[in-house]
C-alpha cells in the first residue's frame, strides 16, 4: 500500500484552508485538494506492505510519545514545477517543535528499516496540483490563523483518476500524555 504519516489539521485552520484553496480556485485553473484531504506531510513512505505499515505505527507513537500540540502558522502560497503546470501549497512556519517531530519521526522510520522520502522538510499543505497559475497578482486573500495540530496519523493513500483518496490508518494524539494509538 501506498502510505504517508501526517498532522491532521485543527477545525478551525482546516476551514480557513478550505476558503483559502475555494477563493483561488476562482482565479486559478487546476485540480484542486478536496477539503478532507487536506493534511500537513510529516513523511512521505510510498509502498509499504502489512509489516511496514505497523513498523510505521511504531515509529510513530515513538516520535509523538509526550509531545504537545504542534503550532501551525501560514507563511503564504508556494508552487513546486512550473507556473503553467504546478503544485499549488499554502506554507506553514518552520516552528521548532514542528521540525523537531518531523525529525524524530524520520530517525524512528530508518531505526526501523523504513524508507521514505528523504527531501527536506518543508512544512506545507498542498491546495491544487496542475495549476496555472494567473499572470499578475492574486486577489487579496485571507490565510488561515495561527492554531495547534493535536493528531499525527499514518495514512493510505490509493491513487485514482479523480485524484488520490485518504485512508487514515492509526492516529495518535499530541496531549503531551502516554502515546495511546487509534486505528481508523
């Protein structure tokens, strides 16, 4: 299967990227993220099969074991490829403790023999793929308020022509408690 671990988005920021990513997709042309996907990538695996998958797991309570709520602050829009055919993403501050717990979850997966995408880690939630992006300025637009992300989750991704649908697998709390895990 395909999989990735991520922070699951507050309501209220969530909601704030949802009107973020509508007011855009009336000036811009593309695929745009469905709202219940949207997420923040902490690492993405790729192929993983059943024992990698709980090896995954582990990983994760291990990174989040007594970590708090992470902060989340929008920085502004980014692209990756080019602007007639690019990935559209909303940045999120480079918060200590955000790049602290994407670290220590990097170093828990290779502790455990797991792959993943070994890019640098840019904290972002992608809002539309295969964008052209409008020559000029965008309208003046309302980016999300600054919230806490309180649930890491390790999610199946099944790719589709539509686009990619979400599975959430296991999800653990960031309470700054005992690591108690969920499955989905």
């Amino acid at each position: 299967m395909r999989a990735f671990v991520a922070l699951e988005l507050p309501e209220a920021f969530a909601d704030e990227v949802t009107e973020l990513a509508r007011r855009l997709a009336a000036v811009c042309e593309g695929r745009f993220v469905p709202a219940e996907s949207h997420h923040l990538t902490l690492a993405f695996l790729g192929e993983v099969g059943e024992a990698g998958a709980r090896a995954a797991m582990g990983a994760l309570e291990a990174a989040c074991a007594g970590e708090g709520p992470v902060r989340l602050a929008a920085t502004g829009l980014g692209t990756f490829g080019r602007a007639r055919d690019a990935t559209l993403w909303l940045g999120v501050e480079k918060d200590a403790r955000l790049m602290a717990l994407a670290g220590r979850l990097r170093e828990e997966l290779l502790a455990r023999g797991l792959s993943f995408d070994e890019k640098p880690f840019l904290p972002h939630v992608t809002l539309a793929r295969r964008v052209r992006m409008p020559r000029g300025t965008l309208p003046d637009l309302a980016f999300p308020l600054p919230d806490e992300a309180r649930r890491a989750t390790l999610i199946k991704s099944t790719l589709a022509p539509e686009g990619a649908r979400y599975k959430p697998l296991y999800a653990v709390e960031l309470d700054g408690g005992p690591v108690t895990g969920t499955r989905g």
